[in-house]
C-alpha cells in the first residue's frame, strides 16, 4: 500500500494572522505546501517562506478560479488538499485521510 503524495493549495493576500497557524497544521502532513500570493502588503509571503511554503505571485484578476488554476499548475501531488489561511487541519485526523487515499485511485 503505497501512500499517495499531497500536496496543499492556498490563495492569500494579507493573511498574516492566520497563515502561520493554518501552515503548522499541515506542514508534517502534507508534502508540498504551495502559496499563491496575490499581492500581500503584510508579512504574509515571509512568513510562508519561514515554514519552507512554495509561494507564487500572482496578478489578482478577480477571478478566483484563474488563481486556482494557477497554483494547481505548480503542485505535484496525487491529491490536492485545499485551505483557506483561516483554516487549520486537525492533525488527529492525519494517518485516517492518508489510509483513506492510499485505498483510493488518483
């Protein structure tokens, strides 16, 4: 049973009181955390780099999925773990999703 890579997708813009929590929840959890930046004037991107995130600049266009698409384009995992900053995984729950997705087809 080989366990699938994972990778985390964000889109932020001036999230620094939330990202470092949101990181830190899934940092041992995932394999590659990418960032997509669309234009932080706070902390945010130093804070992403701090914890070893991938972070990307991207040209806000008001379209979410054009972003989407765009950080998806860098991730190279079999599964896609999606986060909004504000969001934290809970860690209790880790080998259970990482079981579930090594039974399951990418």
């Amino acid at each position: 049973m080989q366990t699938p890579s994972i990778s985390l997708c964000m889109i932020v813009k001036n999230e620094a009181n939330f990202i470092e929590a949101c990181l830190q929840s899934v940092k041992d959890f995932v394999d590659e955390m990418i960032v997509v930046d669309t234009g932080s004037t706070d902390q945010t991107v130093q804070i992403c780099e701090n914890l070893n995130a991938a972070v990307y600049h991207y040209q806000w266009n008001h379209h979410f999925a054009d972003a989407r698409n765009f950080g998806l384009s860098k991730a190279k995992g079999d599964w896609i773990l999606w986060l909004d900053a504000d969001e934290t995984f809970d860690s209790s729950q880790q080998q259970l999703v990482k079981d579930t997705l090594s039974r399951t087809e990418a």
